[in-house]
C-alpha cells in the first residue's frame, strides 16, 4: 500500500518534502544545532543564568547586549574586555540560527519575548511562572532538565509545581 | 598477566604529569581565603570584623538587593539567583571549596555584584569584614 502510493508522482510530490523536513537538522527544533562550545561563555554567562544557545537571538541584539554588559538587564554583569571581545566574536559567528530567529527582532534583545518563543509556551498558564521553583522565563531548567545540553524535547519537560 | 608496556609507559608519565602539577586546570595563582582576606585587611589598613562582615552581608544599602538577595542566609546554603532562580553554590568556603582562592575571580565578582547591590565599589575594609565572617561560618 505504502510502495504504491509513494510510486504516485502526486505522492512522491509530497513525501519527498515531509522525509527531507523530518531529516533536516534545523527543523528539529527540540534540539538546538551544536556549535563548538565556548569554555569562557560557560564560565562567564553561565553563572547567573542558562548558557543561552546563541543561535537563540540574532546577531544584532547579541551585538547590543555584549556592548552594555555593565546594563544588563538590571544588573552589572561586566567583564575584563579580552573576555567580552572573545565571548562577543563567538556569539556574532553562532548567533540567529534557530528557526524563524532572524524573521522578526527580539523585543528587549530578550529570547522570552521573542515571537517563536512566545507562541511555543502559549499554553503555559501565567500562574505557572510565577511558581517559586519557576521564578522566571530565563529558568529554562526547571521545565526543561535537560536544557543544558541544548535538549528542549517536549516530551522530556517536568512542571515544578 | 603483566600489563603491555604502553600501558606502563603512559601510566608513569600522567603519575610523573600529575606530581609536576601538569595535569592542574585551575587558575594559574591559587590562593587560599585567608591570603586574600590577608590582603584585604592590609589594603584596609585596620583588623577585619567579622559581625560587620554579617550585618553588611544581610543588610539592603538603599538598592532592591542585599548580598543575601542571591546568595541566602546563612549562606552557608546554597543560594539562588534573585532574577532568573538558577542555583548558586553555596558562598562560604567551609562549603564551596573553591570559593574566594582565584583573587581576579573575586574581585571580578565584588566589582558586579557590589554594583548592583550598593551601586558603588566596595573598599577594602568592607570585603575584609565579609571574608572574615564567611571564613567563620561552619558547614
């Protein structure tokens, strides 16, 4: 049944689309795209927070952010300028490369108002970030365990309650 | 059975690697707490004490945060980041064994957080104060 229907150009017209959309890396979304980690961006961002995967903002807000890092978003999170030029390059040459990033600017420079993100966590309700082990959009931990290795899998998130 | 010997071979060269201090990561002047309180105390030019180190720590100087917005009290427990909620290890050394044996690393974060919490620079006598009671708080 499925050889003869693949066998149709009408079908064939189809499924090519679908299995190389199920193939590609980019459309894969739970799972951000690997790039060369950066052992001073883990050290120096991942402190405060997750160690955001650059291809999360586009170039220009990582631009605007890694240029007022003494500003950054309400607190002093400046660096010694060897590390920030060297965090900054990095970002620059991995940034924007998550799906639908690059369409439309994020507001604030921030991934959580980003449009994609918004709409992906549409159906998480107001309460649930307010929720003490939530605390905050940025805490991609405490839905996602496994946010750290860039792992997003809807099937793998845990709502602290 | 005897082991090959390229097994011994490298085996003697990471025990000889590791008693060179090859196979150490860390930061390239390790310190301990006391000389970096040591050298506070001496830039401040008066003994550290440790109750004003506890009081300055818990204290909100005329900003949103105190020390212990982020860093909890006792601070002897783990503490968690006032704005995004991710864990922080606990601050005292008792517990955190690495903390305050990297003097560019703490200054580093004296100079941030000192910023957000009293919108200045710490002096020498206030760090002083805290490393002082943090080095007296027990696990």
């Amino acid at each position: 049944m499925t050889s003869r229907l693949s066998s149709t150009p009408v079908a064939r017209a189809l499924l090519l689309p679908l299995a190389l959309t199920l193939l590609s890396p980019t459309v894969r979304a739970d799972r951000m795209p690997t790039v060369t980690p950066l052992p001073a961006y883990q050290q120096e961002c991942a402190s405060c927070h997750l160690a955001f995967a650059p291809g999360f903002l586009p170039a220009a807000s990582w631009q605007r952010l890694m240029g007022q890092l003494d500003k950054h978003f309400g607190t002093d999170a400046s660096l010694d300028a060897a590390t920030q030029t060297s965090i900054a390059g990095w970002l620059q040459s991995h940034a924007g490369t998550y799906k639908r990033v690059t369409d439309t600017p994020a507001p604030q420079d921030r991934i959580t108002l980003s449009p994609w993100f918004v709409r992906k966590h549409r159906e998480v309700a107001a309460e649930v970030w307010k929720r003490p082990a939530v605390k905050s959009a940025a805490n991609c931990s405490a839905c996602h365990p496994q946010a750290e290795q860039g792992d997003f899998n809807e099937h793998r998130i845990r709502i602290p309650r | 059975m005897p082991l090959p010997p390229s097994i011994l071979f490298r085996s003697a060269s990471l025990s000889l690697a590791l008693c060179l201090g090859l196979g150490a990561a860390g930061p390239a002047r390790a310190a301990t707490p006391a000389d970096l309180l040591a050298g506070y105390t001496a830039q401040s030019g008066a003994p550290a004490a440790p109750e004003r180190g506890r009081a300055f720590f818990t204290a909100r100087h005329g900003k949103e945060w105190s020390c212990s917005s982020c860093h909890g009290t006792p601070p002897t427990q783990p503490g968690k980041h006032a704005a995004t909620g991710k864990p922080i290890a606990a601050l005292a050394p008792s517990v955190t064994a690495d903390r305050f044996t990297d003097a560019a690393k703490a200054e580093k974060w004296f100079r941030r957080n000192c910023n957000d919490v009293l919108g200045r620079e710490c002096s020498a006598a206030e760090k002083a104060d805290l490393l002082a009671w943090l080095l007296s708080l027990k696990p």
